[in-house]
C-alpha cells in the first residue's frame, strides 16, 4: 500500500517499478479531480504521500536501460 512512510522507506527501485507508483498515484489525482476538483484532489495526495512524493519517488530509480535519457549523442 502506498502512503508517505511507504516512500520514504523504499529503497532505490528499478525504474519500471517506481513508474507505475507515479502512475498509480498519478491515476488516482485524476480519478478525485473529476469527482472534488483538481486543488482538493492534489491537497488530498499531499497528505496521503507527504509533499513532493513524485520528486521523492523519481530519486529513487535506478535505470537499467543502456540510455536511460532517450537516444541523445554525445558527439
């Protein structure tokens, strides 16, 4: 079950796994806001997750992919 203490104890995850997090968390925002409205649906996962639950949740990714920042060249 994801909550606050949940993400703060997570330890660096594979990047796939912590994107359907955000995708779970993300879904539920929009699935509130067409029920309470955006500000009320947003406020209500800033409790529920603790402030700045995306940003904390991407810090612990760890990419496995050979190019984790797309098909970008160096040269």
């Amino acid at each position: 079950m994801l909550c606050a203490v949940f993400i703060d104890g997570l330890s660096n995850t594979n990047e796939k796994v912590i994107d359907k997090y955000l995708k779970t968390i993300s879904k539920e925002i929009g699935k509130e806001a067409k029920i309470i409205g955006i500000g009320k649906a947003r406020q209500n996962a800033n409790l529920k997750y603790g402030k700045f639950w995306r940003d904390r949740l991407t810090i612990k990714k760890i990419y496995n992919s050979p190019n984790p920042f797309g098909k970008m060249s160096y040269w």
